[in-house]
C-alpha cells in the first residue's frame, strides 16, 4: 500500500470506531429506557391521575 493512503485509511477506521462506541452507549441508554419498569411508569403517566 501506499505511504500516502495509509494516514487517510487510519482516519477512517477510527471514525468508524468512534462511531461504533457511539452507536453501542446510545442502544445500551435505549435498552435501560425499555426496561419493563420504566415502560410501565412511561404508561402510567399517560393516564390522568384520578382524586
């Protein structure tokens, strides 16, 4: 390979890293949110409170 192409190709693969660790926090923040007790409080709130 050429000198010149490898700085370019290392710039990708550590955007693409960067972007997988990114991608793996955000569906770990969404598995917590749809965890099934936040669900049924998300519910719940739908509903107005009867007195």
């Amino acid at each position: 390979m050429k000198p010149e192409l490898d700085q370019p190709t290392e710039t990708l693969r550590s955007d693409i890293d960067t972007t997988r660790e990114r991608m793996d926090e955000t569906i770990d923040r969404l598995g917590d949110r749809l965890q099934g007790r936040h669900l049924v409080d998300e519910v719940i709130g739908f509903f107005p409170q009867q007195q």
